[in-house]
C-alpha cells in the first residue's frame, strides 16, 4: 500500500502544493502506507528544464521533512511502458482541434462536463485519408459511454461520464490521464491524495486502471491555496515558495509551522515537527474551504495570524 506526491517540474513548488504534499505524507503515514514520489516530467515544452527544478522541489519536500520510500519515479523513463499501456487499449485516431471539439460539445451539454462528442469515431475512409493528409492525430480509448464511480475521503461518492479521452497528444507524448494510471499501478499506488481542481479527472482515471486490469484507488481531494482574489495561488502573487520565503528570513520549519495552522494542526505562531503533526492528524477534521494566502502583507506577524480557511 502507498500514497504518492507527484508535481510536474515547471516550477518550485508554491505554498499549495507543499500543503497538499503535506497532507498526502501525512494521510500515507498515518495509514500505515508508503510515501512514493513521481517526477511528471512527460511535456517537454513545458519542463525543458526539468532535472533541475524537479531537484529544487525534492530538496524543498526534504526541507520540510517530508520523507519518501524507493526511489524518484521519473515519467520521462517510462515511456515504453505507456506504449505497453495503449497497445493493449481499444482506441481510435482523433483529428479534432480543441476549438472544434469545444464547438461541438456546446450544444448539446448545459453543465460544466463536455465530453468528446465523437466526430472521428464516426469518420467515413474518405474523410480520415483527407484529415491525414494534413494534420497528426491523438490516440482516444474507445469507452462507450461507460459511467464510473470513485470513492472521495471527503466529496463521498463522485460519478462520471467516461468520454474517449485522449490517451497519447497528437505530438506522440502520453497524455496525463494514461501515464498516471500507468505509474500508480505500477508504483502500488492506493491512496491518491491531490489538489481538489483533480476530482473531476478521477472517475475517468478510475475507470481506465480497471481496462488495464488494475484496480481504482482511494481518492482524497484537499482544497486548494488561492490568492485574496480567490484565484489559485502562484507565483505572480508573492512571495508563496520557500526560496522567496527563505529570503524574508523564514526558516523550512516556520513554513511548516504556517502550513499545520492553515490545516487547523496547530495554534497561530506554534512551531511544531512533522512527528507532532502525525500524532495529531486528523482527515475528519480538516478544513473543508479553499486556504487564502496573502502573500502580499507585509509582515510575518500578519501572515502568520491570518485566518487559515475563506
């Protein structure tokens, strides 16, 4: 059994990402798991300077004393293991641009979930020979319609959709939702702990780990870290990683210290260890609202009395 912690190197980790890492080490340690990392280094457009920032953050999950088991998986490195993954998938070639998937999925959908509405699973020959003529297709699993259901330690039961999801980007690289099915079956993964923008994704994940003879995951979804604004924090808001934080005069431990109070494990300015939080963590009582981070104030004495939840 384990849980895991798996950023994408595109830049240091903000104080929300080290809130949920810290409360997915606790939930695995508190649950008798293993704590694995991942590296999700696949999009090299975005990460071209990947080993170097994936070490920043490693460093800073290690400053926090957040300790792991095994080694760094890298997704970089296991690329012929996603290939395994799909040639074992029924899927099909999808030409479709993001704007036509959009113009066709609007209609006839009211809520916020647009699945794919199925345009190049219906193509004619004539037409697929046309499309690739000009443009490189994206791989999508076949699902049919299929309904799946997770169990959320916090939302209950969350129920979705499965539409055919993109499984390899029409530029070859494994899409997000394939590699990191993939690596959680690979890595004994069974306690998912992520931000809450994720929970949307986790019926569909759940559903492609059981195609691939696997079993789903527990998932727990923590609320994310958002500015004043109410928009998710980053690092146009201030000073949110422990670099920047380090060059105000804060110490790893005083950022632990903020991030406990924000989870309501400690007392405004209490200083604590990450032995102190585990003997005190509770998954019921967590708060349940998005943190707000003011990033902006001007002193740590207002920092650290703010309120921890909206």
């Amino acid at each position: 059994m384990a849980g895991r912690f798996a950023p994408s190197p595109t830049s240091d980790l903000h104080l929300g990402n080290l809130r949920t890492a810290l409360v997915a080490w606790l939930l695995a340690r508190t649950t008798g798991r293993e704590f694995r990392l991942r590296v999700e280094d696949l999009d090299t457009q975005r990460v071209a300077a990947a080993p170097e920032v994936a070490r920043r953050q490693l460093a800073d999950l290690d400053a926090l004393g957040l300790d792991h088991d095994g080694e760094v998986v890298w997704q970089s490195r296991r690329l012929d293991a996603y290939a395994d993954a799909v040639a074992g998938l029924d899927t099909y070639p999808c030409y479709c641009t993001r704007r036509e998937i959009a113009e066709a999925a609007s209609a006839p959908h009211g809520d916020a979930f647009r699945p794919y509405p199925g345009t190049c699973l219906r193509l004619s020959a004539s037409r697929r020979a046309e499309l690739e003529a000009t443009r490189r297709p994206a791989l999508r699993v076949r699902a049919n319609g299929a309904s799946s259901t997770v169990q959320d330690l916090w939302a209950g039961d969350v129920t979705g959709t499965v539409d055919d999801f993109v499984v390899v980007r029409n530029d070859g690289v494994p899409a997000y939702n394939l590699a990191v099915v993939v690596d959680d079956l690979a890595m004994g993964i069974d306690q998912v702990c992520r931000g809450d923008d994720l929970l949307s994704s986790a019926p569909r994940q759940a559903w492609l780990a059981r195609q691939l003879g696997g079993t789903s995951p527990g998932y727990a979804h923590v609320p994310l870290a958002v500015n004043p604004d109410g928009r998710r924090l980053a690092k146009r808001d201030g000073a949110v990683t422990l670099a920047d934080l380090a060059g105000l005069g804060w110490s790893p431990a005083h950022v632990l210290t903020r991030l406990a109070r924000s989870l309501d494990l400690a007392a405004a300015g209490e200083p604590v260890t990450t032995a102190e939080l585990l003997a005190r963590f509770d998954p019921s009582a967590l708060p349940r609202e998005p943190w707000v981070v003011d990033a902006r104030q001007p002193t740590a004495a207002a920092w650290e009395n703010s309120r921890s939840t909206t």
